[in-house]
C-alpha cells in the first residue's frame, strides 16, 4: 500500500483518537489541541487527494518524463528490513532483563554474522570494540543509568 | 549587558573542558559527516544524551563544534567516492569528484577544507552580531507576538522544506499535536496520556529526535548493505591550496559564504539548498562557464563555503526568536531544553552566557576543524570503508542506550523505536520529519503563550489583531501557506499567460 496514504489515513485515525479522548476536559486545556485535531484532519484529507491525483495523472501520462519529486524510491528490501527490524526489537526487547554487557555484543555479533557483513572472527572484535567504546563514553565516563547484567543485583 | 554575556561566552568557550569538547566534537563530526549517508543531524541527535550529565555549556560546544565539522566531513566521500557524505555536499560531487579522477583529489580536499573554514567562521561573526540585535527587537514581544512567530516559524519550515507543502503542513501539525500530549500548564490536567503515567509530563522530544533522525537511517544502511564503496580517487598530490588560487578564489567563498547565511536563516531551507544555490552563482559569476562540471575548484569552493555558513545562519531564528532554522538547530535547540532552558526571549537574557558561548563554540570549532580536517583526510578515506552494517548496528545500539538514559526507563526506548519506524514510513512517503519535530519542540511555547494571550484578551482572539506585530506575522505565516497552495500557482502563471494570450 502508498506510504503516502497510510500516514495519511494513520493521521486522521490518530486525530480521531484525541478528539474522543477531549471530551470532559477542560476548555481551556483543549483549546489549541481541538484547533490541531480539525488542522490535521484537514491536511491529512488534503495529502491523500493530493496522492491519488498524482497517481491518476500519472497513469494518464505513463512513460513521460517526471520530476526529481516524482522517481520512483528503491523497492523495500523487506527481508533485510524484516530480519534487522527484528534484530533490533529483540534488542530493546531483552535490555532490561540480560543487561547491556550481554545482549549488545550478542546483538551486534549476530548481525554482522549473519548479514556476513564480515567473517565470525572480526564480528567477535568488531562487536566487542563497540560495546567497549559506548559503555566507556555512556556508562563509565558519563554515569549514564544503564542495566549492565540486571541478573548480579 | 549583551557585552559582558559576549565576554562571559568567549571566557567559557575558552576553559580546558569545553576546548576539549570542542575538540572531540570536532572530530566526530569530520568522522560521521565523512561516512556516507549519516547526516549531521542524525549524529546531533545519537549524542544529545552525552550532554545530559555534562554542564549545558559544555554539551552545546561539543554539537555545535560537531554541526560545523560534519558539514565539511561531507565532502570527503563526495570527493573521493562521488557519494555526498551529508546532503549538503550533493553539489560538491560536481566538481569535486573530477577533480579527484585528475589526480587533484588533495587539492580538492584542500579547497573544500579552506572555503568551509571561511564560510563558518563569516557565519559565526554574522550570528555575533546578529543574534544581539534580533535578540532587542524581542524583548519588546509578549505573549502575543511569540504565539504569532511560532505560528509563522512553524509554517514557513512546512513551506518551504523539499517536496509537497501539505506533506510539510501535515508534519508539522502533527508535531503540534503530539505536542499537546502531557500536562496541562494552564488547567493541571492531563491531556491524551491514555492513563500511562510515562506521558504525564509529555512526549520525550528527545527520544523523538534520537528516533526520526536516526533509525530511518540505520535502515536505509541496512537495506544498502550489500551495496560496497570503493575509493576511487586517492590523495597524491598537496593538500592546501596556494596563497593566489585561495586569495583568487576568495571572491567565491565570499559570496557563497553570504549566501550560506541568508539560507540558513530563512527556516526550512539548509546545507543542500544553500550549496546548490552558491554553485549556481558560482557558475554564473565565473568568466569560463565551461570548467563547470569537469573539475572547477570554484565549484567545490561555493558548495562548500555556502553549507558551512549555513551553520550560523540557521542558528540566528533559533537564538534569538526561539524558532530552529533547520531541524540541526533544533537539536541543539533540544540540547538547551533538556537543561531546562526554554526557546524564547530569555535565550538572550536570563540564559545569555549559555548562549553566547554556544555563538563563541560556533567560531571557535572552525580552527579545530580545520587542523583535524588536514590531521584526518587520510584517517577519513579509511571511515568512508567502514561496512554499512556495522554503521546501522552501531547506530540502533547508540540509540538504545542513548534513549534510555534520559529517564532511565524502557518507556523511552520503545517511544524512540516507534518514531524510527514513522520517520522510515515517513521517508518512503517522501514526508518531511523536520517539521514533526520542530513541532514538537515548539508546541509547549505556542500553547502557553495562546493561553497568556486569551488570558490578556479576556478571552477574545481578537487580541492577535491588536498587535500590528502579531498581525503582521500572522499575515506572513498566511502568506507563506497561500503561496504553496496551487491558487498562488496560478495568480502567478496568468500574467505569464497574457502575451500568448494576446497574440492568438
């Protein structure tokens, strides 16, 4: 499906979600909010015509030269997307649990093994470099609150 | 007392701690801006965190010194791959990358290094004496008059950004409203919080920023990963340029260097437009339009004096009215507000020596670019090698950690992940995220100041025409939405149309 329209109908459903859960405010604390929600509905409806008139011209004036705006993106590379999106959430996912000195270098390691960005022994350094320098600049140097192996507290 | 903040500011730009933050920002800006496809924004955006436990002071001249280093950090790869490091440095490839296959790769390197040392510190001067000015004029708004130039600030970036206004309109608003998630300051209500506890005191724009700016990338790299750079130009030859092809091209630099600044100014408009408008001006002015494209140093100056003046312009709506000229300034706009210092007249007032040191960073980190820029070029050809995936990983594990550390809490990360996903959704729709997130970062100011204003009008909205001011501004903020509007399109073209009118 269009990007453009699933931003767009995603807006009008999320302005729709605030315009329900205005009511028994008061109007003072929905002033400027009401004003957006009726904006965004307006410029979402707005976008999507916009969409679907862009398309019909274009299937109106197949094969003639289009502008910078109009070229087309490269496709999805939705296994890649898939597996790294996944990589990623799996990441957040067991932060709090297994700490950050275990499941970043694991998170790291694995991508570049498996994408074999690069060979299992230079993953290994790779991943443990990078670990290092994050937990030296965010943890050590800045203090920053981390879990790092929640399982020794 | 604007001269003891400029005193105050030089004095603590100069202590050891913030030189060395100016220093370390400068070369992970060469660094970042060099790899290709990182943007300068994103890499402001992945170390805002670092700030969170260092003076405010320090932290904005370590990402103002990165901002001014990772746009001359661009022209490495665009030079030496023909792959713009940051889209700043598209027009650099023109006629930077001839020159490399010539074997004029350090001179190039040279000229881009030179002109981007003019056009920052010509910038910086011009936000010094500019942003005192502008910053008297807003003393005399209220309530009123703020309402009315986030309005129009809002508008104008949704304007003028690349590609559909409505699309940029759409952003923007959306910014707005997530904006208008949290408490209430006027009522003490709590506002679209869906009972969660975590959006009590509102969206994290942090997370957001971390979020847009940088897993849309991360992805993008992924996707792009199989996909490997090679160098093709190597560097054989002297790197700076002589005293007479640098005094011949100063004319150039100049120029493009006044361009850059008025650019940066205009909100909405950055380091890409202002570059290929200097190369343009460049070719215009140049006696041999014919060199253009094959390897003319002024085609490598103009880009790149123009994207670095950009820095300071776009830096003066953001210090003196509180409005980012580009969503880079408004991560550093982001960097003053995680210390609790609101856009807004009192930038200049109550925050000024913060502020002018961040003015003084921004000239300052010109020098450390350009003495790392010769130290790293070799160092650089080694970063633009560096495996995509590695970049993307080490990106979404920046993120992570960087978006959990601003309240220690998962709620956060998770909030970062789901605007990475937007601004990836966003970016194959071709939506622009700079305006979602320069509303999000204005949407406090222009809430509480309609609340003061309808206060001050006894409720009427009638109080915005009262102000020839506000007024003025309200009707500009118009104007710029008119003028994207395919009415004004055609007001335009019919006077075009007449003669052929006319003569049939």
């Amino acid at each position: 499906m269009n990007s453009t329209i699933v931003i767009g109908a995603a807006s009008i459903a999320l302005a729709l979600l605030f315009r329900s859960r205005a009511h028994g405010l008061p109007a003072d604390a929905v002033r400027l909010p009401s004003l957006l929600i009726w904006i965004v509905i307006g410029l979402a409806v707005l976008m999507i015509a916009e969409e679907l008139l862009k398309r019909r011209k274009a299937r109106q004036a197949a094969g003639a030269s289009q502008s910078a705006e109009d070229e087309p993106l490269a496709p999805i590379n939705w296994p890649v997307l898939g597996a790294f999106g996944a990589g990623a959430l799996a990441y957040i996912a067991l932060i709090p649990y297994a700490g950050y000195l275990v499941v970043t270098p694991v998170y790291l390691i694995c991508g570049l093994w498996f994408s074999k960005t690069l060979s299992p022994a230079k993953a290994v350094a790779v991943g443990a470099v990078i670990t290092a320098v994050i937990w030296g600049v965010f943890i050590w140097l800045l203090q920053l609150p981390i879990p790092l192996l929640p399982a020794l507290n | 007392m604007e001269n003891t903040f400029i005193a105050t500011g030089l004095l603590n730009a100069f202590t050891p701690t913030n030189l060395m933050f100016i220093v370390l920002g400068s070369a992970i800006g060469i660094v970042v801006g060099a790899l290709p496809g990182l943007s300068a924004t994103m890499a402001l955006a992945l170390l805002l965190p670092l700030t969170f436990s260092l003076p405010p002071e320090t932290g904005l001249c370590m990402l103002a010194s990165l901002y001014v280093s990772a746009m001359y950090g661009g022209s490495v790869a665009a030079i030496l791959l023909r792959t713009p490091g940051t889209p700043a440095a598209a027009a650099t490839v023109v006629d930077g990358f001839p020159m490399g296959a010539r074997g004029e790769a350090g001179r190039a390197l040279g000229i881009s290094l030179s002109a981007s040392l003019v056009g920052g510190i010509l910038s910086g001067i011009a936000l010094l004496l500019a942003a005192p000015l502008l910053g008297k004029l807003v003393l005399l708004f209220g309530p009123v008059e703020l309402f009315a130039i986030a309005v129009l600030g809002i508008t104008m970036i949704a304007t003028l950004t690349k590609g559909s206004p409505i699309k940029g309109l759409l952003s923007g608003a959306l910014g707005l409203l997530l904006a208008m998630v949290g408490m209430d300051a006027t009522t003490g209500t709590a506002r679209f919080t869906f009972d969660n506890i975590n959006l009590y005191s509102g969206i994290p724009f942090t997370a957001a920023l971390i979020g847009v700016f940088s897993i849309p990338q991360a992805l993008s790299l992924a996707e792009q990963s199989r996909v490997k750079e090679e160098v093709a130009n190597r560097i054989n030859d002297r790197i700076l340029p002589r005293l007479r092809e640098f005094l011949q091209l100063l004319p150039n630099i100049v120029r493009s260097s006044g361009i850059g600044i008025v650019t940066g100014v205009i909100p909405g408009t950055g380091g890409d437009t202002a570059s290929w408008f200097a190369y343009n001006e460049a070719k215009r002015f140049a006696k041999d339009k014919s060199q253009f494209g094959k390897g003319d140093p002024a085609g490598v100056a103009a880009p790149e004096a123009a994207n670095n003046a950009v820095v300071g312009g776009a830096l003066v709506p953001t210090i003196a009215l509180g409005i980012p000229g580009s969503s880079s300034a408004a991560v550093l706009l982001g960097g003053l507000m995680v210390h609790g210092i609101l856009p807004g007249p009192t930038l200049l007032t109550e925050y000024g020596e913060v502020t002018y040191t961040l003015i003084w960073a921004v000239i300052l980190s010109n020098v450390p670019m350009f003495l790392l820029g010769l130290a790293l070029m070799r160092v650089c050809i080694c970063v633009t090698l560096v495996p995509k995936m590695v970049v993307a990983l080490a990106i979404v594990a920046l993120s992570v950690v960087g978006s959990f550390a601003i309240n220690n809490n998962l709620f956060d990360v998770w909030l970062m992940a789901g605007f990475g996903v937007l601004g990836y959704i966003f970016d194959r729709a071709r939506i622009p995220a700079a305006p979602m997130v320069i509303g999000l970062v204005l949407g406090f100011l222009l809430d509480s100041s309609l609340a003061q204003s309808l206060l001050m009008g006894f409720g009427s909205w009638s109080v915005f025409a009262k102000s020839p001011i506000a007024l003025g501004l309200l009707l500009l903020a118009l104007l710029s939405v008119l003028q994207a509007t395919p009415l004004f399109r055609l007001l335009r073209r019919r006077p075009e149309r007449r003669p052929g009118v006319q003569s049939l």
